[in-house]
C-alpha cells in the first residue's frame, strides 16, 4: 500500500508526528521544509481540493476539515500551508484543457497566491493571452507552489476596462519561472507558512490559464464546485482554528497535569480555576467543530442533491468558520494565560499556538467589513460589492 | 535629570525625550534581545534607573506615581525597553539593606542597576562570614547590564535547609555584585524578547550576612511610600505602569488604522465604520477607567504609608489587584486592537505585533498569575492568606 | 389520527402556537395553565423519556432534544414544565411493579419534586414502607404533577443510617394527595412553571414506591436508561436554552426588521453593531446545538451497542449541556440590550426570555460546584461526593 | 438638610440616612409600580428631590460628584428608588429657563420634582400667546408625584412642523404643571418596575412661549458645573451613580452569599472556593475601576467648565463614555455575582434579582444604547458628530 492509498485523515494523522518534528525547523526556514512539503504531497495532503477529473480526491467537506484540523493541531503552519495549497480546487474554474496541461505537468500541484485584484493585466496582440504585471503579498507557501495565481485588472491601453460599472478582474494562474518571491515574511505568527511576497513582470499568461471564479461558475460537475469560492475556501479555513486550539488544550492539559505553580499545593490539574476553564474551553470547541460540520453538511446534502445554495445557507457556512475562527483564538489566549511562565519561550507549542491563531485571525475573511457583507447577505440586505461575494 | 539648558527636568519629561529616542528601535532591540548598550546607558545618564534608588542612597527617590507615568511612557514607546526599565529599578530593594551595607553598595556602585530574581532558586550555606551562594535563576531581566543581582535562596546548614519554628524552610535574598554572576543565554522567546530576561547563576560565592535581607517578612529600614507598604507593593509599583503604557500604545496604532485604513470600494475610512467606534469607545474607556484604579489604589496606598508609615493588608490588596486588572485589560484592549487593524499588523515589526506578544508575555508573570488572583480575593472576602505576598 | 401517534416533534412544533398564547397566562397563575397541561400530555409530550415497557415513547436523545427546544422557543416556562414532567423517566429506577401500577393509575404520568435528601424517612414497624416527613424547594410542575419525588434521608431510631460513612438515601415517589404544596414561587424568572415548594408528613410511602437513582442501576434494559440520572436530567436540559435563545433571537430580528433607532436613517437590521451580532449569536447557537447533539448521539451509539459510558464521556454530555446555558445566557443578554425600550414590557418575549433563561440558569447544575465536579471526572481527579455523581 | 440634632446634614449623610430607611421595602415599591407616597415626602422634606435645582432658586445645587454619590447611596439600596430619585432632579433644567419664568415655576412650586421626557413626542401649534401643547410622552419615570413635566414637542404651524434653516423640523421642550398633565397607566415591567414610568399625556394645553426651551442648542442661562457643560452632560451626571450603586449592592449580596452559602459535603463556605475568589476580585476591580473613571471624568469636566465656562465636545463625550462603561460594567457585574450565588436568587424578592431586572431595564435607556456609543466614537476618532447630544 502506498502512502497516498490511504484515507487523507489516516494519511495526516500517520504524518502527524513528522509535522511536529519539522514545526521548529519551519520557523527558522519561514516557510515550510521541502522535505516536508515532499511527504505531505506524497501523501495526498495536496490534493484534497483538486477535481477527480484531474487527478485529485475532490474530498467533502466532512471529510476534508478533519484533515486540515489534523495538520493544524500537529503544527499551524503547516496547516496553514496544506489548505492554501488546497487552493487547487480553484483549478475548476479554470478551462478544463489549461487545467488538464498543469496537472500533467505536476500531479497534484500546489496552489498558492491570491486573487486579490492586485495586478494589471492587458491582452497580447493576437488576443491568446495577457501580459500581467503585478505584486501579491500573503502568498502561504508560494516557496514550493506549483502554480501562482494572481487576481489583475484587465486594462486596454493602459486603462482599466470597466463594465458594469466596475473595472473588469480576472485571475492568471502563473509557473513557479515566471513568478518572483520577495522575501518579506518576518512575522511572529505563522512564521513557517513562507507567506511572502510574490511579482510577476510584463508576464504573459494564455487565455486559458485566467479565470473569473468571483463571479463565473466553475468548469467541473463535481458538487465542491458549486460553492462558491468564497465557501471552498472557508471550508478550507475551518480546520484550521479547531486543530490549533486543540492543540493548545492538549498542551495545557499535559502541562497541569505535571505541573504545580509556586506556592500551591496540588497539580495545576486540580485548581479549579484551570480544570473547570480547560472543561468549559473543550466544550466550546466541541461545540465550534460541530458547528462547523452541520452546516458543512448541510451544504454538502444541498450541492449534492443539485440544488442551489442559498445566500443564507452560504453566510452560514461562512459564519461556521468564522465562529470557529472567534472560538479558538480566545482559547489559545486562555490556554496560553494558564500555562505561567513556561509557555514563554520559543520551543514552548503552547505560544505558537497563540502567535499563529492570532495571526491566522487577522486575514481579511475575518475583518468587520467581512463580517459586515456576511451578515446582510444572511438578512438579504443590499450587499456592497467586493472581490469574494459570499 | 537635566534637560539640554542644564535646567533639573522632570522624570516625567526625561521619560518623554527619551521615548522619542526609542522611535524605531524596536526592531534592534528585540534582534538584539536586550536593551543596546547605548540605550543603557541613556536610561542610566538621565537617571531614568534611578526613580526608585532611595534619596539617601543618592537615588530618586520618587513619587510612586511618578514611577507609574514614567514607565508608562516607556512602555507605550517600546513595550521591552518599559519592562527593561521596570526592572532595572531593583536599587529599591536596597531600602531593606542595612543603611550602612547600602551606602557600601552605592560607593562601589553609584546609582546601581539591581537586576532581581525572587524566586528561592539557590541555596545558601550558612558559614561564620556569610552565605556561600551557588544557584541558577530563571527570567533575570536586565541581567547582562545590571550592577548587582539580588536572588533569593533556601538557607542550608551542612547541606540541609534550615527551617524555622513553623517548620518552613528559612529563605532570605541575597546582593551580589555582578562580577560574581554569570549570565546563561536562554533568552529566546516570542514576547519581551528585547528584554535580556537570560538565566543567571551564582557558583559558591560568600555574601556576607548583611549583603542579604529578608524583605517579604522584614519590614524595610527606610521610610518613604515606596518602601513603606510591602516589598510586594514596592514591586506593583513598578510594574504598573507597564500595561497602562502598552495599552496606550496599542489604542494609539488602533487610532491610526482607523483613518488609514480604508474599505473597499466605498472608499471610507475604517473610522466610519460602527463597530470601529464602538470598539474604540470600549476600548478607550476600560484603559482609562483601569488607569484611574491604579492612580486612586496607589493614592490611598501612598497617603496611608506617608501618615502611618505603613499599610495594611487590605490597601496593598486593593493595588495589586489594581495592577492585575491593568493586566487584563491591557490584554483585552491589546487583542482588540490587533483584530481590529486587519492583515498588515501581522509583520513582526508592526507594532502592535509587538505590544501583542510583549503583553501577553508580562502577563505571563508570577505576580499577574491566578494564585495571585486567589490571594487577593482572600483578602478581600476577609479570609486567611499568606500577606506577605500582597 | 390522534395526536399521540404523531412524532413528537411535529405534535410540539403543532402545539407551539397554543403554548405561546398561553404564555401570559402561566405568568399570571405562576403555573402551567390546566388546559394547557392536558394538551400537551394528549399530544404526548410528557411521554418522552418513560420506558416503552411503562407506555412511554422512550425517546433517543437525539429526538427528546428538539422537541424540548420547540416547546421551549414557543414559551419557556412550558419547555421547563415539559421537561421536568419528562423526570417521569426516573421511574426506570423504581421497583417494576411499583411503576407499573403508577401509570396504569394515570398513563403517561407528569413528575415533579426533587431528588435533593431534604426529608427523612424511617422504615414503619413491618418493613413495608417508609415513613417520610420533608420540604423540597424548587419542585416545577406540582400543581399538576401526578407523581411527586422527594430525596429523603433514612432514620432508625430518629438517627441518620450511616452507611460507607455517608447517610443512607432514598426518593419516595409520593401521590398529589400525600403532598401539601406552599405557594412560595413569586420569581421574576420561569414564573409560568409554578415551581413551589412541596411538602410531606409522616407520609407513608411503600418500600417498592423509593428508590435509588443515586447509585444504584435501572431496572429497565432501553439504552436511555444506561444513562446516569444526571445524565438523564442534562438531556433532558439540553433543548431548553437552545429554545429560549433561538426566540430571542427570533424577536430581536423580527424587530431589527421593522424599527429604526431614535436618530439613525435605516432599520437597526441594517445597523452592523447589530446585523454582525446577529450572525455572530447564531452562529455560537447552532454550534452549541451541534455540539450538544454529536456528544448526545456518541452516548447513544454507546448505550445502544452495550458499552459502558466513561466518566469522561459523561462529563462531555455534561459540558455540552452547560455550554449551551452559557452560550444561550449571554445571546439572551445581548438580544435585549440590542432591543432598546421596548422589550421593557411585561408584554415583551423578549424580556421574558431574558429572565427566564438567567433563572434556569440558576439551577445547581450549573453552579461553580457542579462546574468542579464535572471538571474532576472528566480530568480523572477525584471527585468529592455529592448526590448526583456525574 | 437637617439631622436630628438640627445641623445641617450634607446630602450624602440624608442619603445614607434614607438608604437605611429603604431597607425592605422593595417588595412594596415594586408592588406599588412606583414610590409609595411617604417615600416621596421623605425625598422632598430631606431636600434629596433639590439636588440639581438651582441655588439661585432655592435648590441645593450640589457639586456634580456629590449628586452621583447620592444617587449611587440610594440605588444601592434600592434601584428602582435610585431611578426615581435621579430622574427626579429634572428641576436642574429650570437652568435653561429665563430666570423670571424660573422663579415664577418655583414660587409657584417651591423645591418642585420636575419629571422630564425629551423625546418630541408632542406637537406645540404657534399661537401669538405661546404653544398650544398636545401629545403623548412614553417612560415618564416618577410623573404621579412629580409637579411639573418637562417634554419635547415639534413646533407647526397650521398642523405643519416648522423647519429651520437647515429643513430640520423646530423642537422646544415645554414645561408643564402636573395640573394639566394626564397618567396613562402602562407601566408593567420586570425591570425598574418600581419607578412608576407611565406614559402621560396632554391635551391642548396653552404653554407660553417662555416657559419653553431648547436646551440640546441654548446654553443654560445659569453658570455653573451642573449646566455649564451641556443638557446632556447634566442628564449623565444624574445617571452616573445609577450603576455604580446597583453594582455595588450586586457586589455587597454576592459577599454576603459567598459566606453564607456552604459547599456540600465538604461544609466549607463558597468564599474558601477560588473560582469565586477570582470572580470577586474581578467584579471589585472592574466596578470600583468605572467608578474611578466616572469621578476622573466628571472632575475633568467640572474643572473646564468652572474655569472656562463651557466644555468642548470631547470632555463631555469622555463624561458619557464613562457612564456607558459604569453602565455596562454593572451589568456585568451583577450577572456574575447572580450566577455565583445560587438558586436562592431566583426569588423575586431577593435583591440579586432586583439588581439584574433593574440594571437590565436601566441599560434600555436611550442614552446608553448603541447610537451613543457610535456617537462618541466619532467624537473620539475626531469625525464629525452630532454634538448636541453629548
């Protein structure tokens, strides 16, 4: 049996240990170790998202969250990293030739970058591609991607085409040759995600390698492409914060259980004031994590059985995640909080956890304005337009 | 203190001149993981070590609300250069010395650095000359640069620890000039990392018997309100004014997000938004509301001292739970502040970044911990509680 | 058709428009109003957690839960009743042929009373029967109670029993006309559940009609029954504040959708302090009635399958249930005061909500020592005895 | 303000004095929806009514502080008598009166209650002789005793509002004698039921024009801290003791609980556990630090508008930020001791759950609802405002 017959959770939790072992060398490369990157590829970790058309597992996403939540709670970064190279789901938007040429280039490519609307792009002369310019900061992983998608503005003349009323975007899905990372990722949190920088210049991407996934439907059948992207990608998400604070729990909790602070008696374990805060914590997690997977499952039935998704149905997945977002970074705090001292330096899991949840948590899908499109799409109120739509 | 027309300044205005200087530093501090050498020596020069050094000594000497700004100007300009000169005012603890030890002390040293390690952590064989002192000492901050260690250690005869009637092992403090005291790197964490807070040890040094004092249970040989409480709200003093400043500072960054940062595509500031404004308004009140605490706890400590010349249980209760809350809140405020002010405060140089870790690293202190919380509130339901320790 | 063979979730989501209208009633009288009383017992819905062998629909959890939450959203006084009828599952732990003869006197019989050892009772001179003097508070329900439990302590000779160095306990399952019911339920909060006290004297209660819930095992097979009776009572909790904050938050949107604020341009719907809110309290409410359901269902498949519950799955159940309080405590809080004057009125669901579920919450289940209990089962710790073992 | 030995008492001394009085006769106030008639007479003869009547009037015109610090003794003591007592001081707006209409109100009605609903509910039709005065006014609190109402009505003309320069419609705030003042009974609440808030209305009345004022854009006509700031500086100081003095007594019950209450078996009392040891540290922090804040706050605006005469914008909105935090933070305050103190609260009559419904209701007032605080977050931001209603 190779590595990548087994089931991915089967798969993540064997490679759980090796994840840890790597955490600390990650931070100091800040970005994820190649070897490591190697077994989690081997392994099918990248290819969750990615269509079955195109060789990938098309997981759903009941099956999908707990191996994101697996990697995460073995270290964050690499968590981190493993579900925004899952962004290869965002290959079935892509023009089914085009996707076909990259996964036969690379099985089971990794994606990185962003869709942000960052660059400029404009046709070429005989109108087969565009030639894009452009820089995209927060791009997880872009060290060892495959693929670098970078969201532009289409221009004619130099000048923003707009339609609609508002300037016309796509998204180029760029080689590794063509891109330029700019070693900008000097962070506390998430330091071993490799989220730096990345440019192209005058790049010429064809056709067929854009897409408009903010607005076109997806070119595969398969029911993980009737999210929208903003819904893969917060089922991507959802994982990840209830890995990290399990994590920290499971620190806490070995930490009490051998622990006994200066001037007490028992085990931090029999302070109350630690086990009934570790039993509430682990409550609310449970509770976040099934949040999450009701309503993961919920959109799964729907999709599956043809219908559409509603604009509530989708601002509740999305709220899902983001509650679990809210629940595990007041944990990690918490937990962080109880540990004392100890916790401080930088071998201790327990404050990465803290500095990467934290970190994680300020990406713009949890910021007020998000929160704020999320909410009135909920109430069906006039939503204001943005790149993602819920 | 002398300002630039030779003109006696205040510490207060020193401390303003100071902070300006501190302005994009942060980054060489924590990459040097201690305060650089001029920097010390700035902090020295202007007498900014000197607050708590008592008046006879040549010190200060003073107001401990003087103190409290001080710090809380540093702190609000560099979080581990406000913690660095916290500490840095161990010459305080001189005012437990023998006067006449003491003026030894300040003639081999004028206006000392006294770095300080409570914790029992060596052990102190009692000889006719003295104590012969061997022990390590964790989260000595401040250590490479200080003049003198006071550390506290278990008095043993033949090896064994002498106990008293009680039957608790005997423990004093014990100041060493550094020359005795070797500094052990161990400094590597994610918050207060420019703090220096290295282990130090001690191998078989003879301190004489006055060169040690036992100030959680004696009281100190010199008046004023600094010393006149307790050693324990000698060290609150100090101390508060390390989350009012880094809560400042973190609302004074929230501040300029707020009109710097801009949604899209409305094109309005983040200041326009509601739930901005109704965080800053939160935010803003329970920092202050949690700074006046301090500033009426430490009045009521400080004329209670200055009529009586001490303090019962229950004022120094009131400050320390003062300083705890002051932590909370900072916390609370600090995490607020970083959420709300979106992805590019994630850069290890931003410096809310800073003052999130910092923050949660001072936190992190025996004295902000929830056997301190029971403590308190044993004192404030009238029920039995170790004392000395408030 | 007759109403009882409906699904009980479908005769309770039937009935929640008749439980509403009478919801101003059951304040006035302090009590389920008789009519309605009946009409709920009809529809079956103080059937569900009595074995099948006693006529009872022995409800999984999974089922039991929203059919509590249904009731409870149309009023929570008459969810409360409801579910405190439904300890009519107690009668599991009683002699067979005792029970049997109480539901062939009244079928689906409606308990109340409390398992709290407040009275004492003394063998009568033939071992026969118990007779038991007592006054338990807190007993929701009584005024229409068919059977009325009271913890009782055993005497001979006027002294306590002692048995493994604790008193000897029992519950008697007195008859309404055993029991003296003083009128003292004048509460702000679940005034409509007529949660007197009741009383007994020198009752004389069949050895066959007590019981010992407290340790010893069921004499019925069904699964439900595996459950500890504190288990039982947490299931039985379950669906009650997931109902009460459901309607608030019902309440508050229907009045977000038509009001606008003193001052402000658009409908407080349109105002993200409060639409964010919204989403925010849903999304921590639909994750607290996951979270309750996948532990209720793991308990199920357990019991189902034979295996013995852990103490820690146990206390998981258990945590569930408390989180859920929590969770639904704080939205019932914050639906209120999002609600402006208006949900001042005594005419106002809303501000019943919000005394109703703080009242609930008062119950000893959720208290800080309840909270240490469940804390040291699930850690391993020991547990101090208490009547209800987790 | 005269004690038994006939020197005059400071007001605070007639509150402490009258808070004893008030001791168990919550249940009657709550009962009789209002303060009973003895009650009133003893807030007028002890001059506690005259707090904020001008001195040039014949009224006490306490320093601000020591209207808070009243009004918190009183509604320490009983909340709904605490509301009554504020909301009483409304013969503080006669200060936006000419000064001869003043003195004819007061020779009329010496030291008279003046009961006040701002909202402009009503219409006043221009006559050459003043306003002919119709409408009906909502949350009138203490209107049955009071002698004269003052509310705000929209001034037309031909049944037309009449619009200012800006299209605004003109709004005044007539005062009224009780004479020609009608009580609509509405007043069924949980939550300060004992306040007697009724709608009232009136029919036709003629107001001459200088018995009308629009103190929102007038300045006082009067000097002084208590009217120099603004209208609604003068409304946040009669409310600022209002939560403090809740929370306090919340503070003072959960005490009084946490001794009395014992822990089964162990028979230790709920002080010796630490959770409630940290909960009541917590809440004395939180409270006595918004009162800190609330006394700096009012200081700092009595100080600018004794030496300068008015108060900018900012000062005043930092008076009502502290009294929203005071406000927030008591309810907070109080559901924590309400939780921590068991089932006992959960009768009506005990004044944990007086605190709560009170504090609940009090919070539902205008000025403390999300509007203000976006309000004054604008101002603290530096966006433009409304200032007029800080």
């Amino acid at each position: 049996m190779t590595a990548t017959a087994l089931r991915p959770l089967t798969a993540a939790t064997a490679l759980a240990g090796a994840v840890t072992a790597f955490a600390a060398r990650a931070e100091t490369e800040r970005t994820l170790p190649a070897e490591l990157v190697e077994r989690l590829r081997e392994a099918g970790l990248f290819a969750l998202g990615l269509p079955r058309a195109l060789g990938g597992l098309e997981s759903p996403p009941g099956e999908l969250i707990p191996v994101i939540e697996a990697v995460s709670r073995a270290d964050a970064s690499a968590g981190w990293s493993v579900l925004i190279g899952n962004t290869s789901a965002f290959l079935a938007w892509l023009d089914p030739a085009a996707a076909r040429a990259i996964v036969d280039r690379t099985p089971s490519p990794v994606l990185a970058g962003s869709m942000a609307p960052l660059g400029t792009g404009e046709l070429v002369e005989d109108g087969t591609a565009y030639r894009v310019t452009g820089r995209w900061p927060f791009s997880s992983g872009c060290r060892h991607a495959d693929v670098l998608m970078g969201g532009f503005v289409v221009t004619e003349g130099g000048r923003p085409v707009i339609r609609d009323g508002r300037p016309l975007m796509r998204v180029g899905f760029f080689l590794p040759d063509q891109v330029t990372v700019h070693d900008t990722w000097h962070v506390a949190g998430l330091s071993g995600s490799g989220s730096h920088d990345v440019a192209v210049t005058e790049a010429v991407v064809p056709v067929g390698r854009t897409a408009v996934p903010y607005s076109e439907p997806s070119h595969h059948p398969g029911p993980l492409y009737r999210l929208s992207p903003y819904n893969v990608l917060m089922v991507l998400f959802a994982g990840f914060p209830l890995g990290v604070a399990a994590r920290a729990l499971d620190e806490l909790t070995v930490l009490a259980t051998g622990k006994q602070r200066v001037g007490a008696r028992e085990t931090l374990l029999a302070d109350p004031l630690v086990n009934t805060d570790l039993v509430a914590a682990t409550a609310a997690l449970n509770a976040a994590r099934a949040g999450v997977h009701a309503v993961a499952d919920e959109v799964w039935r729907t999709v599956e059985s043809g219908r559409e998704l509603t604009p509530r149905l989708r601002a509740e997945l999305a709220a899902a995640t983001i509650h679990a977002f809210d629940v595990g970074r007041d944990i990690v705090s918490r937990a962080f909080r109880q540990a004392g001292a100890s916790a401080l330096f930088d071998d201790s899991p327990l404050q990465r956890c803290l500095r990467d949840l934290h970190a994680a948590g300020q990406h713009i899908a949890f910021s007020a304005d998000s929160r704020e499109r999320l909410a009135r799409t909920w109430f069906g109120l006039p939503v204001p337009p943005a790149i993602f739509q819920v | 203190m002398n300002n630039a027309t030779g003109v006696a300044a205040s510490p207060l205005d020193t401390a303003r001149l100071v902070a300006v200087e501190l302005d994009g530093r942060g980054a060489e501090i924590e990459q040097a993981r201690g305060l650089p050498p001029d920097l010390v020596d700035r902090f020295r020069d202007s007498g900014l070590f000197g607050l708590a050094l008592p008046r006879t000594l040549g010190g200060a000497e003073c107001a401990p609300l003087t103190v409290v700004e001080v710090v809380e100007e540093i702190a609000r300009a560099d979080p581990s250069a406000g913690w660095t000169l916290l500490i840095g005012q161990g010459a305080g603890f001189l005012a437990w010395l023998d006067p006449a030890t003491a003026s030894e002390v300040v003639a081999h040293t004028p206006r000392p650095v006294v770095a300080s390690s409570m914790a029992p952590a060596g052990r102190g064989e009692q000889t006719p000359d003295g104590y012969l002192l061997s022990g390590r000492w964790p989260f000595t901050s401040g250590c490479a640069h200080s003049d003198w260690l006071m550390a506290g250690f278990v008095v043993t005869r033949d090896g064994v620890p002498v106990t008293d009637e009680s039957g608790r092992p005997v423990q004093r403090m014990a100041f060493v000039p550094s020359s005795e005291v070797t500094v052990v790197d161990t400094w590597r964490v994610a918050g207060l990392r420019g703090t220096g807070s290295h282990d130090v040890t001690v191998t078989g040094s003879l301190v004489p018997r006055e060169f040690t004092a036992d100030p959680f249970f004696e009281p100190a040989r010199l008046p004023g309100p600094l010393y006149g409480a307790s050693m324990f709200s000698f060290l609150m003093t100090m101390m508060a004014g390390f989350p009012l400043g880094v809560g400042r500072r973190a609302l004074d960054e929230f501040h300029v997000a707020a009109h710097r940062r801009v949604k899209q595509p409305a094109g309005t500031s983040m200041a326009e938004e509601p739930v901005v404004q109704a965080a800053i308004v939160r935010c803003e009140s329970r920092l202050r509301a949690a700074r006046a605490l301090v500033v009426e706890s430490l009045g009521r400590l400080t004329e209670v001292v200055e009529s009586t010349g001490h303090a019962e249980p229950a004022v120094r209760a009131r400050l320390a739970a003062s300083v705890l809350h002051a932590m909370e809140t900072a916390r609370e405020v600090v995490e607020t502040a970083l959420h709300s002010c979106g992805a590019s405060s994630i850069y290890a140089t931003h410096p809310l970044q800073r003052c999130f870790r910092d923050i949660h690293a001072a936190a992190q202190h025996v004295a902000f911990g929830q056997e301190a919380l029971k403590r308190l509130g044993r004192i404030e339901l009238g029920l039995p509680a170790p004392v000395f320790l408030v």
